[in-house]
C-alpha cells in the first residue's frame, strides 16, 4: 500500500491513519516510475464506526474510466484486493447489523430516485418508517400468539384471557391497517411512476409543437402534413418536485390507413392512462367537434393564436367543453404566446396533486409479504369462526409473523438477499 499510495509530498504514508481524518494521495502509474496519474484522497473509517462496519479504506479519484481501470488492474492488483460486487458494501453493512434489509433497499431507491417526491419516499424507507410499522405488526402478532397460547395452556383453568370478540377486533385491526398501507403505496406509487399528461386533438393541432416546446428541445417530428405523428412518443421530465410523463399522440380522426388507426386506438389508450390531458385546438379552424375523453381533467389549448381573428377565438371560447376541472388556454407555439402562463398553472396543478400524496412506496417484495400477512389473517379468523383447536390458529399467526420477518431481513435467504443486492450499482 505505502508504495502504491503516496502522500502530497510523494512520501509513503505513515503506517498510523487516523480515523476519520482525510489524507491527499498520489496514484503513479508504476511503484518504481515517478509518473503521477492521478491525486485523490485516502479517507480511513474504523469498524465499528463505518458503512459497513469494517475497517474501510476509501480511495477517492477522479472518476475517468482509465485512471479506475488502471487502479483495479495495477494497484488492486498488488494490494491483493478485489473491486466491490454491486450492492457489496450494502450488503456487509446489512450483514454486520448496521441496517436491516429495508434501509438496504431505502439505499437503493436513494440512488435510483428520479425525482424530489421519490427521494422522499426512498428516505423514509431507509430512515425505519416501514420498519417502524412492521415492528408495531409484529409486537401485536406476538401479544396475539401469547394470548391464544394462554389459551392452549390454560384452557381449562378458570383464568380471563381476553374476549374472543376483543381479539377477533384486534386481528380485523390488523387488517384494516394492512389495507392502509397497502392503499397509501398505491397512491404513493402513482406519482413515483409518474404523472401522465397526454396530449391530444385533431392532426395539424400543434401537438408535437407543443410536446417540444415544454421539454425544450425537439423531441417530436413536427411538420405541416396532418397524420406526422402516427405512433405515441414520450418524454418524462421533472416539473415540481415530481415526474411528469408527456405523450405525444397521433391526431385523433377517422382512417382507412390501418397504421394510422392503430396510432389512434395507442392516442386513446394513452388518454384513459393520463391525470390530465391537454386537448390541443387548432385555432386556424372554426370550431369542430372534440373527441371523447376519459373522465380526467382536460385543458383545452387553444393553438396557433397567432393566426386567429378575436371572431375565431370568441367562437372557441363559446364552444370547448367547461366541466368543473376543465380549463381553457390560448397560446401559440410560433410566438410563444401564453406558453409561461400554462407552464405555471401546470406546475400549480402538480403541486397541489403532491400534497394530495403522501410520499410512500412499497417495493413488490413488501406488497406481496403484506399481502400473505393478511392472508394469514383472514385464515386465522375463519378458524376462529370455526372454533378450530387454538393450536390449528396460532399457526396462523406464525405465518403472519414469520412474514414480518422476512421483510425487515431477520429471516432471509441467500436467494433473496442476491435478487436485492444485484440490482445495486457497484461501489454502494
Ligand atoms: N402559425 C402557427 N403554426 C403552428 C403553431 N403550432 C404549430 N404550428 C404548425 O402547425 C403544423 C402542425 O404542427 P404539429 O406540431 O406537427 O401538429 P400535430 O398536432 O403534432 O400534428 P399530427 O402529428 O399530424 O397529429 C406545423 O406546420 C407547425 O409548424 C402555432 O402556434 N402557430
Ligand atoms: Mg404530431
């Protein structure tokens, strides 16, 4: 190592590092040649008091592929250590108790979170929210389990255990809680997928003019022939706090040309999986009449204002659709004309659709272990109904406690422990 590594002076490093404490280094390109590729900085962390909860020497570089390939191949190499499997250090960490198995994930949803609203979420994951409400499941599992073994154990002495009608409450409790959550990462989920807001109308309307002048850049195809668009094109940025989704659509009108019907069957498809949609309006037209939409929030964009006499635009304001979430907006995507006034109601109508949501998600793993808890529940009560042998029952009860093991990590298998660690990058 000391050969390898060199301080700011060009010294080896003194055997003692202290903890904690960051240290330049020098990586030369061979122990005997005097060529410096890259500085970085050494930074020791004493166990227990790491990531992982070993001793870890953490090597900062710059991050050019070459000078990493070059560290792996000629330092690591000699030092006889080898590069981190993906999710490795997690792993460790996870291994030695520094987290349970879903801070584990929350790390991986941090790293991977595509916007603000996520990163709330995937914070709450690993700061124990989840494992803070399993931990309130299983306390009450095992009162349960005390409760109908007392019942196994003394059933014939004249003790008072509680009511059959308590516990059957307690157990319904159980459940309604499950829902909750279960309710609460489907609201949550809704959002961290993102936000889709599709853009819909007639061919020649200014669709894709209007996809590409909100993303600010030219993503769609965009030209005077009607039917350009012929298949979806999607685009997600973050707007908010929050991933919207934009879909670009193909225009909605009667077609012989089967690909173009396709494309229009895909554009009404895309509507019904929308929170709102933009019905673009072709301005240079008088008013025709608008397709059907899915029971969503629809703002009419009143395209192409630029072209239009205050007659034309007075007969569109007259004509378009006004349910009670439904808005209009002149703009042109020539001028630009109104284009700052539907960026921000957007980023309102975001905003306000985020606070209606509590940032929280469930990965599929803890969906489905939820799912068996209540499951098991749900078999538990059904015993009870049939005045099964407390003993039948409490088995019940295992299962559901045994599900709430698995899904803070207490009980886990290799197999699970792979499928979680390899979708990590390397390096966390
Ligand atoms: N004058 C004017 N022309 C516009 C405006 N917006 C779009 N256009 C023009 O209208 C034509 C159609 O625009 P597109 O964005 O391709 O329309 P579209 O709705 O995507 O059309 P399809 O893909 O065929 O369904 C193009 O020639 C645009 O340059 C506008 O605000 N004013
Ligand atoms: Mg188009």
């Amino acid at each position: 190592m000391e050969a390898l590594l060199l301080n700011g002076a060009g010294q080896p490093f003194a055997s003692e590092l202290i903890p904690g404490r960051s240290y330049r280094c020098q990586v030369r390109e061979k122990i005997e040649s005097a060529t410096i590729l890259d500085d970085g900085l050494l930074t020791f962390f004493q166990a227990p008091a790491s990531y992982t909860g070993e001793d870890i020497l953490e090597v900062s570089l710059h991050g050019n592929p070459v000078i990493v390939r070059h560290f792996i191949l000629e330092v690591c190499e000699r030092l006889r250590v080898r590069p981190a499997d993906p999710g490795e250090f997690t792993r460790r960490a996870f291994h030695n108790g520094k987290i349970d198995l879903l801070a584990a994930e929350g790390v991986r949803r941090i790293i991977d979170s595509k916007s603000i609203f996520e990163l709330h979420a995937s914070r709450k994951l690993y700061d124990g929210e989840l494992a803070r409400m399993i931990s309130r499941f299983r306390s009450a599992l095992i009162h349960l389990k005390a409760e109908t073994e007392a019942e196994v154990d003394f059933s014939t002495e004249d003790l008072t255990f509680e009511s059959r009608e308590q516990l059957l409450q307690r157990v319904q409790d159980l459940r309604t809680s499950i829902g909750d959550i279960l309710e609460r990462s489907r609201q949550g989920g809704r959002i961290t997928s993102g936000i889709q807001v599709a853009l819909s109308g007639i061919p020649n309307a200014g669709k894709s003019s209007l996809l590409n002048k909100i993303l600010g850049w030219e993503r769609s195809i965009v030209s005077e022939v009607e039917g350009t668009t012929r298949d979806f094109v999607s685009e997600e940025i973050e707007l908010a706090g929050l991933p919207v989704r934009f879909v670009d659509t193909a225009g909605l009108r009667e077609s012989e040309d089967l690909v173009e019907k396709e494309g229009v069957r895909r554009s009404k498809q895309q509507m019904e999986r929308s929170s709102l949609i933009f019905h673009v309006c072709d301005l240079s037209k008088e008013p025709y009449p608008e397709p059907d939409f899915p029971a969503v929030p629809v703002w009419h964009i009143l395209n192409k204002v630029d072209m239009a006499s205050s007659q034309i635009r007075s007969h569109w304001n007259d004509w378009v659709r006004k349910g009670s979430n439904d808005r209009i907006y002149e703009i042109s995507c020539k001028t630009e004309t109104g284009l700052a006034e539907l960026r921000n109601a957007l980023t309102e109508f975001l905003q306000s659709e985020a606070q209606s949501v509590d940032p929280f998600f469930l990965e599929e793993r803890h969906r489905y272990h939820f799912l068996q808890m209540d499951e098991a529940l749900l078999r538990l009560l059904n015993l009870w109904e049939e005045n099964a042998p407390a003993e039948i029952c409490a088995l019940e009860i295992d299962s559901a406690l045994e599900h709430c093991g698995e899904l803070t990590g207490k009980i886990s298998t290799e197999e699970v422990l792979g499928r979680i660690f390899s979708v990590f990058c390397v390096g966390k």
